[in-house]
C-alpha cells in the first residue's frame, strides 16, 4: 500500500491485483464502520424489554450476562431486524450509485426512475393475489418485477442506442403506471391482504427474522461484489457514451450489466423491507462530499452509509414517538424529501 | 508515406440520413491532419467514422492496415484515443482523476491500478502544465485549462494516434492558440498521428501538414495547406469569395473573407 499526493494505492506485489482510493477514504471507512457498531449495539439495546448496551455486547461476543432472557431476545428479537435494516440499506446505496452514474443525474434514483416501484408492485401483487405464497418467494418475485420494469424502461427509452436522459423521462412515466396498478390492486384486493400489503408497502423493517435474512442475503452476497469490480466501469460510462467509447468501453454491456446489478439489489432490498425512500438518493450524494467522484472508493462508502441510514432510521422510528412506532421508510422520507427539494434547489442554481 | 488510418468507399448515416459516401481518405502517420469545411459537411462524422463511433453502412476503416470492425475496441483504444467536441465531466472529478481515467484500456478487473498507469498519468499531467491544478475540480477552472485536461486524459491512453474534434470550440483566441501549441508540441516531440476538426481556415493551415477540405459529404480537396487552400476551395467549399495571402508570422497560406460590407468601406476611404 503507498500514499500518493491525493489517492493511496493499494497493489498486491505476488498477485495481479491493484486499486486506487481517494486518501481520505480508509479513515473514512473506519469512522463508518465504528458508527455502524454503535448504532447496531444501542438499536439492539433498545426497546420495551431495556438491556443495558454493555450486556448486549456481552451476548453478542458469548459472554453470559446472568440473564437467560438476553439471549433470547438478542438473536430472535433484535437482532435480525437491525441486520435486515443495515443490509436493506447496503442495496438501496449502491442501486442508487448505480442510476446516479450511469445517468450522470445526481437526482436519479431506484425510486424515481420506476425500478422501486415495479418491485413493489409484483411483491404486492402477490401478497394480494396468492396470500399463502412462502417468504422466500418475496424477493424473486420484486426482482422480477424490477426486472420488467427495467426492461421496459430501456426498450422504450432505446433508440439506436440508451441514453440517460431518455432512462430517467422514460421511468418517471413507467413508474407513475406501475404506482396506479399497485393502488389499484390494494383497493380490489381483500382487506386482510390489503391491510398486510400497506405495512410492507411504506417500508418497514418490523418483525423480520432470520428467515428474511436468509432470503436477502444470496442477492447481496451475489451483487455487491459484482458493483465492487464494476466501479470502474461506471467512471468511465460516466463521462458520456462518445469519450467511454473512445476510452474502449464496451458501452452497451457494460450499461447492461450495471442496469441489471441495480435491479437486482433495489428490487431484493425492496422484497425484504418495501419501499423505503430516498436512501439510494441521498447515501450516494453524501458520500461523494466524504470520499469524492471515483467510484472504487464511492461505492462502498455509499453502501456504509445507507446501511447505517436505514438503520439508524428504523432506531429512531422505534423510539422518536415511543412507544408508537413510525416505519423506517416515513423516518427516511422525511429527512429525504426535503434533501431532495434543497438538490433540487441546489441543481438549478448551480 | 505511412498511414495512419485509411477509408475504402466509406458511408456513414446519422440516423437514416446518409452523412458520408464512398469516401476515400488516407490519414498520414505522424503528421497533423486538419479536416475543415462548412457546417454540415460530415467533418464530425468522419472523425467519428475513424474513431469507430460511428459504424460504417458499407466501406471500412482501416487501422494501420487492419479493417478497425474486425478489432476488439479495447485493442483499438490502445491505439487511437478520441476527444470529442466539448465533453463533459461529472461534478466534483478533479483534474488526476480525469486523467487517470485514460487508462481505462490498459487495466483489468484486477489490475485496476498499476505502476505504470501512475507514471502516464503524472507524465500526462506534466507534459500538459496541469501538474499545480491535479488536485482541482474541473468545474472549477477555465475553458482552456479545462480542455487541457481533457487532453491530457487522452495522453495517459498513451495512442499514436489522437482524434480531436473542434478542440478550440468555446474557448478564447489566446486559449485556442494555447491547445493547439500544445498539440503541435505532442506532434513534432513525441511523433503522434493528429487529426482534429477545425473551423478556423487559417489556423488549420497554420497547425496542419495535411489539410483535408470536406464538401457535402465527399473530399473536395487533399494534401499540403499551400496546395489546398486556394481561393476557388473557399468559393467552392464554403461559397465565400476571398484572397489567399501569405502570413506574415508563420508563412502559411492566409484567408481574407470579402464580404459586401468589407468592400464598400474600402470604398468609402
């Protein structure tokens, strides 16, 4: 590993194998990681059964802390929910790098260009139509149903070739159908289903246990690396068609691969928790202003900082209003709808 | 004379419409080639043609010999580096990371960041005078300094052969005169191939060796500034009337538009 002036390059000597990172990343990492810890000890900690954070550390490294219940409540209770939290965030960060490169918007995001909410359409449209359908069957079906949205998405905005503006005018449209088929399934379906549907849809985390982790965690383990290899990539595509092709990059595929890996993670994190808003807005935005443009870096900075969004928007929501609990997706909405409009301000008058 | 890159009977379309017939055209190695004519002419598309962006409906480009379709474009990209007209940086990307960008097609999904792309990268930042302002957001500097470091990406490809198009587009006559120094140095030091669209006549006729003047689509004339640049090319290619004079600081063929105006005022003195 050395320092350069602006960047740290890290170079294995007997192996083929080299990145670059801007050089406040490894410090920023490190910070990131240690707040994820705080905030997954004090989340676990917390609740209407209170365990002191010392006890929850106790039990979490096998130590016994003279209480059975700890136990318990820890790995069945807690646990669980505040790992799906971190991992739905982990997904929704990096789809939203992911749209925000390759369509050169900082605006751009799963939600915003339809991928969301086809995803929340298919989950409901199964929850609503086949209610006995099994758990595990949640996040195939968003990830289809992100897929075809997708698809649809970049046929109609093909022509002779992608282009992002197009993506974004495109899935605006799309996504406003998909949202009027999703109320329109809620206001036939029956009202039990209904009613199940519109908790999943405003984007909680409540209840979730290790068999949703278990789902979740093939797609993360199968994508996020991929997104890790593909972040040079998305620099170059980044730079417009005409220079990454000059550049050598096979446009196209790399395009597709990208849009594919996008859809995969929002639609599986969509699955697990439903549609929890603006983390895939706002995690890739903040963390350019910690780490800078170059995705090798940006990329797993953003997926820390949407996994700990997401987590620490589930604690708040648990104990804001305590004990009427608020859903993690209104926690991040109503920080990011305003983050939203001061882009948005700030864009126009940049 | 070598060549750099040839066209056999090349047509290119934008759309459905036909830009560019059965062109033959060969691009001199190591020497500056300089294509001009009037808006519209297909200059863009033939730099695009060369640079593979632009797939041909019949006809080829050849890459010293090798038909260019029959390449892998990583391959070419090794070997041509392209700039197009007034590209755009995404915000916040500071001048290295630009430039670091330009060794794209000498990297792997491993290999992402070797010894040698630090060297081309700093040796580009060097040879362009971007070395004080590595550090900088491109937002934050000015037009020429900008398009310097768009250049000096392309340098840290390290190609023999560099396509730009209209690289003075947008920028002041002491900025456009700065990058076209700047690519003169490149040419006559490091011996690589340039061709760039230009709209200015006489500084094409001042920075080429090889001057290719484009009418609606096919050549209308080739070869030294000297030979091509004559009063009926003007008339012809442009539908201007003008005199060929000789500059008098770089010795190359000088063009004086005469409009009605221009006339009538002389008149009036």
């Amino acid at each position: 590993m050395t320092m350069g002036k602006s960047w740290v390059t890290i170079r294995s000597p007997d192996f083929p194998f080299s990145v670059r990172l801007d050089r406040r990343t490894p410090l920023i990492w490190a910070i990131l990681a240690i707040a994820s810890l705080v905030v997954f000890v004090i989340s676990t900690a917390y609740g209407e059964y209170p365990i002191s954070s010392l006890d929850v550390v106790k039990t979490l490294l096998g130590l016994d802390t003279g209480n059975p219940d700890h136990a318990f409540i820890i790995y069945t209770l807690r646990l669980p929910r505040v790992i799906t939290a971190f991992l739905v965030g982990i997904g929704l960060a990096i789809a939203g790098t992911i749209l925000q490169g390759l369509t050169r918007n900082p605006l751009a995001a799963p939600e915003i260009v339809g991928v969301e909410a086809g995803a929340a359409l298919a989950a409901v449209a199964l929850i609503v139509l086949f209610p006995s359908i099994p758990i595990y069957l949640l996040p195939l079906a968003a990830f289809l149903g992100a897929s075809l949205t997708a698809l649809m998405v970049y046929l109609l905005a093909w022509d002779r070739g992608s282009s992002p503006i197009r993506l974004i005018l495109v899935g605006v449209g799309i996504g406003a159908m998909t949202g009027a088929l999703t109320s329109l399934m809620i206001t036939f379906g029956d009202i039990y289903d209904v009613s199940q549907a519109l908790v999943w849809l405003a984007g909680s985390v409540y209840g979730r246990t290790w068999e949703q982790i278990q789902a979740l965690l093939p797609w993360l383990l199968c994508f996020v690396p991929l997104s890790f290899f593909l972040a040079r990539e998305l620099n170059t595509l980044n730079l417009g068609d005409d220079v990454a092709r000059g550049l050598g990059s096979p446009v196209e595929w790399r395009r597709g691969l990208l849009i594919l890996t996008c859809v995969a993670l929002s639609g599986s994190s969509v699955a697990t928790a439903g549609t929890i808003g603006f983390v895939g807005l706002m995690a890739p935005h903040l963390s350019r202003q910690l780490v800078g443009t170059p995705h090798e870096g940006l990329m797993p900075t953003a997926a820390l900082v949407g996994g700990l969004m997401v987590a620490l928007a589930d604690f708040l929501g648990r104990s804001l209003f305590a004990p009427i609990e608020l859903p993690c997706g209104v926690v991040t909405a109503a920080i990011g709808a305003p983050y939203f409009l001061y882009l948005l301000y700030r864009n126009r008058n940049a | 004379m070598e060549k750099a890159l040839t066209t056999r009977q090349l047509t290119l379309n934008y759309d459905r419409t036909t830009i560019i017939r059965d062109l033959n055209v060969e691009i001199p190695a190591q020497q500056i080639t300089a294509l001009v004519g009037a808006n519209g002419c297909g200059k863009s598309a033939l730099l695009k043609g060369l640079a593979r962006l632009l797939k041909p409906q019949t006809g080829a480009v050849y890459l010293e010999g090798t038909a260019i379709a029959k390449l892998s474009t990583k391959a070419v990209a090794k070997q041509l580096g392209l700039l197009p007209q007034s590209p755009v940086a995404p915000e916040g990307l500071t001048v290295r990371e630009l430039v670091a960008q330009g060794r794209y097609p000498h990297q792997g999904w491993l290999q992402q960041w070797s010894k040698e792309d630090d060297q081309f990268t700093e040796s580009a930042l060097a040879i362009t005078g971007m070395e004080e302002l590595a550090d900088r957001p491109l937002e934050n500097l000015s037009g020429g300094q900008r398009q310097r470091a768009w250049i000096a990406m392309a340098l840290a490809q390290n190609t023999d052969i560099l396509l730009l198009d209209e690289p003075t587009t947008f920028l002041d006559l002491a900025h456009q005169i700065e990058v076209l120094d700047l690519l003169y140095d490149l040419n006559r030091t490091q011996g690589r191939t340039i061709v760039m669209v230009l709209h200015d006549l006489n500084q094409a006729c001042r920075y080429a060796d090889y001057l290719v003047a484009m009418y609606q689509g096919t050549i209308f004339a080739q070869g030294v500034p000297g030979e091509v640049m004559t009063e009926a090319m003007v008339r012809e290619v442009f539908g201007l009337e003008s005199r060929i004079v000789r500059d008098p600081v770089a010795g190359t063929p000088l063009c004086i538009p005469i409009s009605q105006r221009s006339a009538s005022r002389k008149d009036c003195a």
